[in-house]
C-alpha cells in the first residue's frame, strides 16, 4: 500500500518539463486509449487537463489527511449557484504548469490557448451569486480555510443566448458535460437517499409529540461527485461537491417494459432525474414552481447528510457539532436546511428537540442577496405540505415557539407578531425563507455597507431590533487570481514588474504601491498600452462573434451584467440614443469616439428584458450601419456571458457603467472586477459602488443620480415619468426616436411597449435620473481627452481596490461570523 502510494506520488508530482511530457504521453495512451499518430486536438486538450488534474489530487490527498488529523472547524458553503469559469487556466496557474505545458504543446504544433478552448465553463449559475460562490471558494482554498462548497449538478446549466433575426434572446441548452468532464471525480459510495411527498405519523416512545416518523412517497437517489478548488500560492485543495438526481434501482419498470411499454417503463426515472436537469426551472407553472422546491430540498437534503457524515468521522457527540460546523446559506434557496437539519437530528437521531434547536441556531449562517421585498422567496403551505409534510410540521413548531418568544417581547403588540411570523396569510399561506432563514441562524449578513444598513433598516428590520447582535455587514469581493491575473495577463505583469513581485496576488492591498506609477509618464505610456492591447483582443473577439468592428484607440464603455430593470440598461440605451441624436444634429462636430460593449442574459420569461434586448440590438444595428454616427460610435451586443467572456471584456474596458437606481443593487461584484482592471466608473450611491468611490476618491470616479433616500422618497411620492419627457428636449427627442420607429424600419409598433411602460410607469426612475446621467457622460467625455490625466485616474482605481478581494470578503467572514481558522498543509516531502 505504501509503496503504491508513494509511487504514485513520485508520478504526479512532477512539474519539470520531461515529467510532464513523459505523463502527458501516458495519460493519453491509459486514459484517453490512443495515441499520439491518432489523436485528435480534442484527445490533446483531455490529456492536458488530465495530467494537469493530476498534479492537484496528490494536494488534494495531502489536504484531506491535515484534516484529518487536525479535526477542525469546516465552513460549508450551500449555494444553487455555481459560476466556476473554466478549470484548466486556474489549474495550470495554481500548479505552476502553465509554462512547460506551452513549450510542450508548442512543439507538437499545438498552442495552449486553441486547447483551453475545449475547457468547457460549468454554467452552474445565474450571475453575481453564482460568481461569488466561486471566488469565495477560490479565496477560502487560498486562505487554507477546511471548506467544502455543496451544489447541484445540473446536467444542463445556464442557457447559451443566441439572437434571433429580430435581435432578441434566443435560449438554447448548455449540456456542458456531454462530452464528458476532466475536472470531475465521481464519488458514487457517498451517495445520498432523499424522500419526497408521503405522509407523517406519532412514535410510540415521544410524550412531546414533537419526534415523528414521515413515510416519503417518493425517494430519490442523490449522486455526489466533486471537483477539486485549489489555493494559490499554497498547498490546501477543497472540493466543491456536486448533487445529481438519479431514480433509485426500482423505478424501472421492467414488467411495463415487457409488456411493449417503454415511455410507461422510465416514466419514473424521468421525474426523478428531472430534479436536477436544469437551473432554475420556469417557475410560472405549479409543476414548476414544484420542481423548484425539490431542486432545493434535495440540495439541502444529501448535503447535510453528508456533512454529518463527516462529522461522525472523527467526532460522536452531538452537541459538539456546532464547534466543528458552520454552515452558510447563500441566499433562500437552501434554507429549507434548517427545518431538515431539525429533522435529522429530532427524528432520525433521537436528539431532543430543545437540544437540535440550539445545536442548529449555532451552525446556520445566511447571507441575504436582495433589498426588493418581491425577490424574497416564499412557499405556498399548501405545495410544502404536499412535497415535505414533516418539513411543513416543523417549520409550524419552530414558528410556534418564536412567536411565543416575541409575545413574551413585545406582550400586546399582534402586529410585530404578524410582520416577524415565519408563516404569511396574506395573499396565500406561505413560508417566508428569509425568515426561517434569519430564525434559525446565527448571523445575518448584507453584501455591501449600504445593503447591510438598509436590510436592518427596511428589508429585515424588526429582526434587526429583536436581535441586533446578528447583523452584519460583509462587503462582495472578486478573486485576483481569476480576475486579474488569469483575465489581465498584461497588466498582472506590469503590476509585477512595478511592483518589485507578484505577492499582490494573496495581498491585494499591495496593489497600493502602484500609485508611484502615476508620477512617471513612461509607467502610464506602458499602462496605456497594455489596456489598448487589451481592446484590440476583443475587437478580434467582437468582430468574429458578431462581424462589427470596434477601434481600439476608442473609449471602450461596458455595461455587462443580467439583463434587469432596476440595473437600467434602458438608461444607457437613452444615453446612446441620444449620443445618436447629437451626431445626426452636428455631424462635423469633434467628437469622443467610444465603443459601446453590452452583454448580459435575461431571465427566459422576464418578457420586459427580452423586449428591451431587442431594442438594444437594433439600436446596434442602425448605429453601426450608419456612416456618419458610426464613425464616432459603435455598438456591439456579446451573446452570451458568462465568466469567459467576462475574463476577455473586463480587462479591456474603460468605462464601468453601475447605473443602478440606488437602493437597489445588493453590492455588485462587477463594479470591482472592472475596477481592479483600470476601468473608471461611471455609477450612481448603490451597492458596493459607495465603498469603490470612498476607496478611489470622488476625483476617480463619476457620480450622479438620486441617492437611495432620494430615490425612495420620489418613488413614495409617485414619479412622473411624463414630466421628464416633456421637460427634457434631448429625452424627449431620444423616447420619440425610439417610438417613431427610427430602430425599426419605421414600424413604430415594434417598441411601442417599451415606450409605454416607461413613459407611463418608469419603475426604476431612468428617466428621472436622465439628465444627470447624459451631463456626467459628458464629464466622462471631457476627462477622455485629458490622456494623461485618464490614464492617472485608471492606475489609481486599481492601485486603491484591493480591498475588494474575495481573500479579504473571507477574512471578514471569518472574523465576524464563522470563527475558523486555517490548517497548513505541509508540501510534498
Ligand atoms: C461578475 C459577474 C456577474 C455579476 O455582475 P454584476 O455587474 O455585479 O451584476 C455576473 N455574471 C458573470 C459571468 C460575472 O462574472
């Protein structure tokens, strides 16, 4: 045995170049079964990432044995949302591969980056929640942190966006394991049972009636595979592991199948294994609202399972499980874990209930993404009955004994018993997650200064006046691995270079030492041109995904986030409406060229974004193809983001636009990754975009609109859409282009919706805030042409953002809520 494992160790450890050719050929003669006359390019990049892989399982197995033998405090992270990147690059960078692995490759006639391109992004994820879930897990390996992160494994992740002819949102499957995945370990002995639906009944041996037996109707199988998260800069490698439904053996119906009925024969298959088949299904049909509810019990179901069985492998007391386990929630999704937890431990090991709540208010921790009240999650009793009836008991009982506690608070006062209630009457009996959630846990945290303050003031506040000693805020961070070094080679170079070494990485703060940079005119000549080579990269990209070509010496404006109202895109729609206008009016005029660079993916029924695609796509359209206005501007529409297409636009952008209506974005996390990247910021007092401009000074950073008090204010007293319009001769000129039909051939119905609603309604006050954005892109304009001056103001928005890395958002945790401490895992003797 020892021997075996010290040979293979001798094999995997390996980074010099003749290692890695002698296991690269062997990799591809034993694992991919061919060889080097046979194999295809596709053969290669598999083989690649196998013999890279390789490299992190001796770490990984390293990691596991400290674990083992220091039995400390683990943080497991619960998230429905992955937004992992591709594997390989981060891979080679965390093993120190990257080098010889290009000699090699070269020599063969190959190049690393055609390979990478077969390096498939999981799109386990939406956006920013999906994405900070990954750069905690990055930040937490990095920080030797014991975590595990638990999700599901969808076999089709975020839709690919595509557009139709019409230019709007086209959604098709991502199945991104379908060739297989090189990252992945199965890990089939560890799989999980999970029941669903059925009904409940007393036990014979429990006075308080409290312990019950639930009889599932249906159970499901929950296979668990993982994948390995390394650490820069250090030996620790944690897993994130991932949920799969399968239908358990019985459910084929080989009798059925016998007898000539084949879809009757798999019919419960499909539904089992429907639970994990996509992201977030529609939820505006009861099945599948239903299937959502499985999606996230099942999640919550295997992984608490299996984080007690890890418990039980060095520990055996129950009440020391919250000494060894924190458990975070990110966001509602998962927080049906607390009514699971309660199960577990009451019904299936004995455990009093007095006990199992105290165990389990000590190991929940939730982090809330959201301030709208409409975006908290809610369930209808009546489905959680049906789906989780033991479930639906508990939540009463622990809702039950609450509600006592605030009686026994605030004696007389019905209302605040009302509002705090766990359970809603009004407009359907429903369970409220986010107070389940603030319930059973012991922390609470916002995901920004501005959001943590008003979750205590509006969102949460009678939680925050009951338990204030919850609250927390911990500001967003990004990876600088991911999002500097891997994104922005160019620039994690000269930031190296000038820096003396690169140990900005996993201290970022040390980016503060570039602020020497601004005083030296050959620094920011260098600072320039990596940021022009930069955009000449994505003008390649832009001009092959979508044929229109972007000039590099043009400012290069990005707004890349979720297509969604309150972030209003519609606002930057009227800017460049208007920038149209202007040109149109004053052709000859001396003019600041800017490319225009959007990308972002809306919800598949959020009918109001779609439309609104459509509108930005033809604004594109007439823009580019005219020849006066596209000499000064141009407008190109990225299908389909994700964190690739992140990583090329971030580091090539000059302009961030976080045009939020204040209040309303939780934080934001990619106003620091374009930031970190040189990019200055064009923003309204939202989310994290308060704490960039404290850090980058007023002077590096363009402000305007209404405040979150403002805001709030205008939206109590009602807007009036319709007095901006009238007021306001370049809005009013921008809204009747778009109406008129100037984007559509003349069809003057084609946009008549978006023109309504927004004349009409304006939910998230774009055209109040109108005249205050169009004056500050003009600022934005006017500093353009200062070059020096511009390119100062960039070098100081990276040197002053440090702060905001994931390594730090980590520390933050750590110290204000999950109390955990590092393990060191020794190299390789
Ligand atoms: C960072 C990131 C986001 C979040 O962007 P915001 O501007 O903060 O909404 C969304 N999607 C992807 C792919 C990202 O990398």
């Amino acid at each position: 045995m020892t021997t075996v494992h010290t040979r293979a160790k001798r094999r995997a450890v390996g980074t010099t170049r003749e290692h890695l050719e002698q296991e690269l050929v062997s990799n591809l003669y034993y694992q991919r079964g061919t060889t080097t006359q046979s194999a295809s390019s596709y053969d290669a990049y598999y083989t690649l990432a196998l013999t890279v892989r390789d490299r992190l399982v001796d770490r990984y197995a390293r990691t596991t044995a400290a674990h083992y033998a220091a039995n400390p405090r683990f943080l497991y992270y619960l998230s429905a949302e992955y937004m992992l990147g591709r594997q390989l690059t981060q891979n080679m960078l965390s093993t120190d591969t990257e080098e010889p692995l290009a000699a090699i490759v070269s020599e063969l006639g190959l190049s690393l980056d055609e390979l990478a391109r077969y390096d498939v992004e999981p799109g386990l994820g939406n956006g920013g929640l999906g994405r900070l879930a990954a750069c905690l897990l990055d930040a937490l390996a990095t920080s030797d942190i014991p975590a595990v992160g638990y999700g599901i494994r969808y076999e089709f992740g975020i839709f690919k966006q595509a557009f139709t002819d019409g230019g709007g949102q086209l959604e098709r499957p991502d199945d991104w394991a379908f060739y297989g995945n090189p990252w992945e370990f199965a890990a089939p002995d560890d799989r999980q049972l999970v029941g669903f639906y059925g009904t409940t009944e007393p036990v014979e041996d429990d006075p308080t009636g409290l312990r019950r037996r639930w009889i599932p109707g249906e159970v499901v199988r929950g296979e668990p595979s993982h994948m390995l998260v390394p650490g820069y800069g250090t030996q620790t490698v944690n897993i994130i592991r991932l949920w799969q439904a399968r239908a358990s053996r019985q459910s084929f119906n080989l009798e059925r199948f016998s007898a000539g009925e084949y879809v009757e024969a798999v019919e419960d298959i499909v539904r089992s294994e429907n639970i994990s088949k996509v992201l977030y299904p529609d939820d505006s049909t009861e099945p599948g609202r239903e299937l959502r509810l499985k999606q996230q019990y099942f999640l919550v179901s295997c992984s608490l399972r299996d984080i007690i069985r890890r418990y039980h492998l060095r520990n055996s007391r129950w009440d020391g499980l919250a000494d060894k386990v924190v458990i975070q929630l990110n966001d509602t999704h998962p927080v049906m874990a607390v009514a699971e937890l309660m199960r577990l431990l009451v019904d299936e090991h004995g455990v009093a209930w007095e006990q199992a709540w105290s165990i389990t208010r000590r190991t929940f921790a939730y982090t809330c993404h959201t301030l709208m009240p409409e975006a908290l999650e809610t369930w209808p009793t009546d489905l959680v009955q049906r789906l989780l009836p033991r479930h639906m008991e508990i939540i009463y009982a622990i809702n039950h004994f609450f509600l006592d506690e605030v009686r026994h608070r605030y004696p007389g006062d019905t209302e605040k018993v009302r509002r705090l209630s766990i359970v809603q009457e009004e407009p359907v009996r429903s369970v409220r997650m986010a107070h389940l959630a603030t319930v059973g846990s012991f922390a609470v945290n916002g995901v920004a200064e501005l959001h943590s303050r008003l979750l205590a003031d509006t969102t949460l506040t009678d939680f925050a006046q009951l338990w204030p000693d919850r609250f927390h805020n911990v500001t967003n961070g990004v990876s600088p691995r991911r999002f500097l070094r891997l994104a922005n080679p160019r620039l994690s170079a000269l930031i190296t270079a000038e820096l003396g070494d690169d140990r900005w990485l996993t201290d970022l703060e040390r980016l503060e030492g570039l602020t020497a940079v601004t005083e030296h005119p050959a620094l920011l000549d260098r600072w320039r041109s990596v940021k022009r080579r930069n955009k000449a990269a994505l003008a390649v990209y832009a001009a092959q995904a979508t044929g229109v070509v972007l000039d590099p010496d043009a400012m290069c404006d990005v707004m890349i986030k979720r297509f969604h109202a309150y972030k209003r895109q519609l606002l930057k729609i009227l800017h460049v409406v208007t920038l149209f206008n202007r040109i149109h009016a004053d052709p000859d005029a001396d003019r600041v060229p800017r490319s225009f660079v959007v990308a972002g993916k809306a919800a598949p029924g959020y009918h109001a974004m779609k439309r609104l695609m459509r509108l930005v796509n033809a604004v594109a359209a007439t823009v580019n193809a005219d020849p006066v206005v596209s000499r000064h501007l141009r407008v190109v529409f990225l299908p389909d983001y994700n964190v690739t297409r992140a990583e090329l636009i971030v580091p090539a952008a000059d302009l961030s636009e976080q045009i939020s209506l204040a209040g309303t974005e939780a934080s934001g996390t990619g106003n620091m990754k374009l930031a970190l990247n040189g990019a200055l910021t064009i923003g309204t007092l939202d989310g994290a975009n308060i704490e960039i401009r404290d850090r980058v000074g007023a002077d590096n950073f363009f402000l305007f609109g209404l405040d979150a008090g403002e805001a709030a204010a205008v939206r109590a007293e009602g807007c009036s859409p319709r007095r901006h319009y009238e007021n306001d001769e370049e809005l009013r000129a921008a809204v009747d282009a778009i109406a008129g039909g100037v984007f559509s051939h003349g069809d003057r119905a084609e946009f008549a919706d978006i023109v309504h609603v927004m004349l009409t309604y304006d939910e998230y006050l774009a055209l109040a805030d109108y005249r205050s954005y169009v004056d500050c892109q003009d600022a934005v304009d006017a500093a353009w042409c200062d070059t020096e001056r511009w390119t100062r103001m960039s070098v100081v928005n990276t040197a002053r953002c440090g702060f905001f890395s994931a390594d730090r958002t980590v520390r933050d945790y750590r110290e204000r809520i999950w109390r955990v401490d590092p393990v060191p895992v020794s190299p390789q003797d």
